[in-house]
C-alpha cells in the first residue's frame, strides 16, 4: 500500500509539472535541460524518498522502483493524449535512467539521515521526508524559469546513404523526378515504422529545371515543398526543403519534433548520380536537416537512426522501380 502511495504521488507531481510546463511553454519551455534531466530525477528522488526504509533495501531496488511511477506517467500522457508515441519512444530510455539516478540518491540521502539521526521517531523522519519533498516539489519551477530557451543550441547535420542500382542514371533519373503512388509492400521501413512516422506516399514535379518545385506527400497530411536550386539532368539535383508547421495536422507529429518547428528542420535534400563501369548507377541520397534542444547530443542518436532509416527506404523504393523498368 506505501508503495502505491509513493509511486502515485510522484506520479501526479510528474504529471502536474507536465501540464505546468506545457501551459507556460513560452516561459518554461518542455525542450530544457530542466524538463528533460532534471525532473526525472526529482521523479524517481520522491519516489524513493516517500518510501518507508525498510521498503528499499538497496541500490538496485531504489534504481528499479521509480520505474513503476515511469509508466504510470507514460500510460496516463498517452491515454490523454499529453503526450506523442514517437516524443516516448526516443525520450524514455533517458527518462528511466535519471529516474533510477533519482531513487539511488534518495536511498544515500535516506541511509545517510539514519546514521546521523539514530534516535530519530519514525514520526520524525516521515516529517523530514515531507519536508524534503516539499522543497523537491519546488525546484523545477524555479530551474524552469530561470533557463527558459537558454539552453538549446542550433546544430546542422547531415545524413547520407548510398545505393548500387542495375539500371543507367537515366532511368534511374526518371523515378527520382516523380514517385508514383507507392504501394505498402514497397516500403522497408524499420526505424521510422516503429516510432509511427508516416509512410511516403507518391512525389510531383511540376518543371525539371531550377525553380522547380517538387512536391512530397507523406500519410496523414503530411508534405515537403522542394524548390529545385542546383540542377543537372541524369547526374545531380539539390532542392531547398520548406514545411509549413502550421499546415501540419496535430495528429502527425507530437509538437516538440514538429517539422519545420522550433526544434527540428529538414532544410534540403541532394541527389548525386555515377556511372559504374559495369553498368550500373550508384545514387547518393542526402539530407541536411536542423536540430535545436538542449541534448542534441542524445536527439542526434535518435535523429540519425531515423533519417538513415528514411532515405534508405527511399533509395531502395527507386532502385526497385528503376530495376523493374
């Protein structure tokens, strides 16, 4: 019953704190290193600390146990819809680990506290635990105000991937130029399929010449506007990438890893064809796209995974089709 209790109130701080932030975005921005870092940590430091001792007996079980106010949080954000899958998927593995690094430090501030205060009621030490709680409950407020946006650090990144194709760069070319509805069975997404990213669904191009402008329809909505700005017919093509945030339907992607938002932009895409003295034509697809948080390091990982995962889908879905022609 303690532990119910325990993990339900940390569970409701996590969530009020949640809301808190998402209501005062402007000023306590989500994408901090305050939201991201350290509240997991407080998360799992009440967990523990709200917890009788002889409930947490070692460093392993204090890492352990806030993983069970971890999903709470995650099933109630998610049956709310507070939350997106995919914002879960890349930010959990973080998020159980600071909150496991949480509990561990309040099982050394709890053996610490017995040592010094032996004789010490139980009733005692449930009032210093309230006490400290009270003041752990205040803390990302203030951390929150006081970073705000200052924190997260613009950073450009490029993925790249290649393909051998049997087939000559002008008919490669030509499946590059315009997709054609792309059916299910095309697709060989991993990565992207896992976390719910939407499928391609079929490419236009209304002039293949610079100042063309390519058109990219995904599922759900959602679409890239690609202006052609570098154009070489069978060999090279570089297109400036625009999304629109705002014509993007909420149901696609959750807001912090919005397309063309705050804190993430695909800016453009290259197409690079050789000739292969055997016959065939090696395409090299490249995106060079933005990130802007406060863990670029960590979002990196994730980011990379996924557009190595989307171009190469891309890639083998031309190399099918220009195989087959």
């Amino acid at each position: 019953m303690k532990l119910f209790i325990a993990v339900l109130f940390a569970s409701l701080y996590g969530l009020s704190m949640r809301l808190a932030f998402g209501f005062l975005g402007n000023i306590m921005p989500i994408m901090s290193i305050t939201f991201l870092l350290l509240l997991p940590m407080l998360i799992g430091f009440l967990t523990v600390l709200l917890l009788p001792r002889q409930k947490v007996k070692s460093n392993a079980a204090a890492f352990f146990l806030p993983w069970l106010t971890c999903l709470v949080i995650l099933f109630i954000t998610m049956l709310f819809s507070i939350e997106g899958m995919i914002c879960w998927i890349m930010v959990f593995p973080l998020f159980v680990i600071l909150a496991g690094i949480g509990g561990v430090l309040a099982f050394a501030f709890k053996q610490r506290k017995t040592k010094d205060n032996q004789a010490d009621s139980a009733q005692d030490s449930n009032g210093s635990n309230t006490l400290s709680a009270s003041v752990v409950i205040i803390i990302p407020l203030i951390m929150g105000l006081i970073e705000g946006d200052r924190t997260t650090i613009p950073r450009e990144i490029i993925a790249q991937k290649q393909i051998q194709i049997h087939a000559s760069p002008q008919e490669v070319w030509q499946q590059i130029l315009c997709i054609d509805t792309i059916r299910q069975d095309e697709h060989q997404h991993k990565i992207s399929a896992l976390i719910g990213f939407p499928h391609h669904v079929h490419t236009t191009l209304d002039s293949a010449a610079v100042g063309g402008v390519r058109m990219a329809y995904y599922e759900r909505g959602l679409y890239f506007k690609e202006t052609i700005t570098q154009y070489e017919p069978d060999k090279f093509m570089r297109l400036a990438v625009k999304t629109d945030p705002y014509n993007i339907p909420p149901a696609v992607m959750d807001e912090h890893i919005l397309i063309g938002g705050k804190h993430l932009d695909i800016l453009e895409d290259t197409y690079q064809l050789e000739s292969a003295q055997d016959g065939t034509t090696r395409l090299t697809l490249s995106s060079k796209y933005m990130i802007n948080t406060p863990l670029n390091w960590y979002v990196s990982m994730w980011s990379s995974m996924l557009m190595d995962d989307v171009l190469g889908n891309e890639l083998a879905i031309i190399k099918h089709r220009a195989e087959v022609k």
